[in-house]
C-alpha cells in the first residue's frame, strides 16, 4: 500500500503552465501531484517509485475535485486534499506530511532518471557551493528539480544517486535516459 502524505508547497508557476508538484522523498519515491488550469475543476496526484523499489513505476492517478473553500484554492479525493492560497498550498493524505517542490521537464514530471557525464555534486545550485562528492562518467542519477539557476546555458538540478543521497550537479553534465529533460546537455548514448 502507497504511504499517505501531507505537505506544505511553494508556488511558483505562470497561470497558464501546469503546475506540478514533487512531495518526497518518502521512502524511495514521491507523489507527483498536477493541476492543469485547462481543467481547474480538479487535480491528479501519482506516487512514482524511485529505482530501488519499482524503477519508476507510477501508481494509477488519484482524482482529486475543486471543492468550496473561503479563499485560496482546495482539491479533496479520497484520502488526500490539497489547499492553499496565493503561493502557498498543502497536500494532506491522513497524517504524514512531506514538503512539495513545484517541477516540470520536458513533456512529463519529475524526478526522471538520467546519467551524469561526470562531475562534482555540491550543496547548492553552483559553484560557489561546497563540493559534497561526484559522479564518475556513466553513473544513473535521478533528476529530482530544475532550481532555475543558469550557468553557461545550462540549469544546474537537484539530483539523487540511486543510493538517494541528494545535492546539485549542472544540467551541461547530465544525459537524459528515457524521458527527455529540457535544460540537459543531451540524450545518453
């Protein structure tokens, strides 16, 4: 049985973009809720698996419908409810709570697997940021956020290894696998 989670969400997206949430880690996956503003009438909340416990798989979609609220926005489905006002919001499932990163990529949500060309992991999105440890060229990584910071054309991205270990290694280094990534140096081979 999927864990249930609550949250509390940043919000940061245009109006007219989905806007989609990362709530994690919990265990090694994460819910991966989205409102789309074409449907503001509801919202869908997925837990996707991390690789040591399904290799990404995602569980069916709970719908979550618009529901009557004072101020602010409240989506409620089974088990789960979402609220919030201007920037900020929380995902309530029964008592556990996570915090909620808004993300996309390239045609779908993260975190997405990808594979590092190499290069330094620091503790923050730059280098300015103390170095925590690397990944040698061909390691699997899993793309957690895109932080928005540029460098050289490319974002820099919270990342995971696949032991769940996190930090931020720049987009100009990372290869997509599966899905692709915008802000990443290209396909792996």
């Amino acid at each position: 049985m999927i864990p249930l989670v609550a949250a509390l969400v940043m919000l940061a997206l245009p109006a007219a973009a989905q806007t989609r949430f990362d709530c994690g880690p919990l265990g090694d996956g994460s819910y991966i809720v989205t409102i789309d503003p074409a449907m503001a009438d509801r919202a869908e909340a997925r837990f996707t698996m991390g690789m040591d416990s399904g290799g990404g798989a995602t569980s069916p979609a709970t719908l979550l419908t618009a529901a009557p609220t004072g101020s602010g926005f409240r989506y409620v489905g089974p088990n789960m409810e979402l609220r919030g006002q201007g920037n900020m919001a929380e995902l309530q499932v029964e008592d556990m709570m996570l915090v909620c990163q808004t993300v996309s990529a390239g045609g779908g949500a993260f975190p997405v697997q990808a594979r590092s060309w190499g290069g330094n992991v620091r503790v923050g999105p730059g280098m300015e940021y103390d170095r925590i440890g690397s990944f040698a060229e061909g390691d699997d990584l899993m793309i957690v956020a895109n932080t928005g910071v540029m460098m050289n054309g490319y974002p820099w991205f919270e990342v995971r290894d696949m032991e769940g270990a996190g930090g931020f290694h720049w987009g100009g280094i990372i290869c997509w696998t599966t899905v692709p990534v915008d802000g990443v140096f290209q396909s792996c081979p």
